[in-house]
C-alpha cells in the first residue's frame, strides 16, 4: 500500500543491478554463449570474405529474444576485425531488423 504522505519514487530498485540487458535490441554481450552452432553458420557463409570473394547470402529469423541480433552484431565485429587484418576493404550494411516490415506482419 502506497503512503499518501510518501513520494513513491522515493525508495530504489533494488532488484537489478543493470537493466540495459533487458531492454528490447541493447544487448551487446563481448562474450556469446551456447550459440556455436550458429556462429558456425555464419562462418560457413561469410569465410570467403575475408579473402576478398563475394559471400553467400544470410537469412536470420526465429523467435524474439533468442540472440539473432546480438549474435548477428558479434559475428559482423568479428568479420571486420579479421577483413582489417588481411587488408580487405569491407563496408557491412546492417543489421536489418526486420520487427515492422511488411514480411513480418503477414507470418
């Protein structure tokens, strides 16, 4: 029961020490984990790269909250790290989330 003659913002969250993590699209890990498999993926795709070949294309989609996004944003820092070290001249575009497009509300 909130007090008529206390300010409720008065007292402090102490449930979490961060909340950044758990705002929708913010979270940066410097660490993946438990997602090999798909990093494997990605690496399968996009290798030729980093020696100056066109890639394949990458399609990502799944349920909200499982890492597409934060795994797509290591793997993409990865890659130009490895295209810097070999001299490769690499412009990424994206990621796109794709949350609002017209392909997203018609599944």
């Amino acid at each position: 029961m909130v007090q008529t003659d206390e300010n409720p913002f008065d007292g402090t969250d102490e449930i979490f020490e961060a909340k950044q993590p758990l705002k929708k699209d913010s979270f940066d890990p410097e660490t993946i984990f438990h997602r090999d498999k798909e990093i494997n993926l990605y690496v399968n795709a996009l290798q030729d790269v980093v020696v100056g070949h066109e890639p394949n294309n990458v399609f990502v989609y799944g349920p909200t909250g499982v890492g597409k996004t934060a795994v797509t944003k290591w793997v993409r820092d990865m890659l130009l790290e490895k295209a810097d070290e070999q001299e490769v001249d690499l412009e990424i575009l994206g990621p796109v989330n794709c949350r609002n497009s017209v392909l997203h509300k018609a599944a």
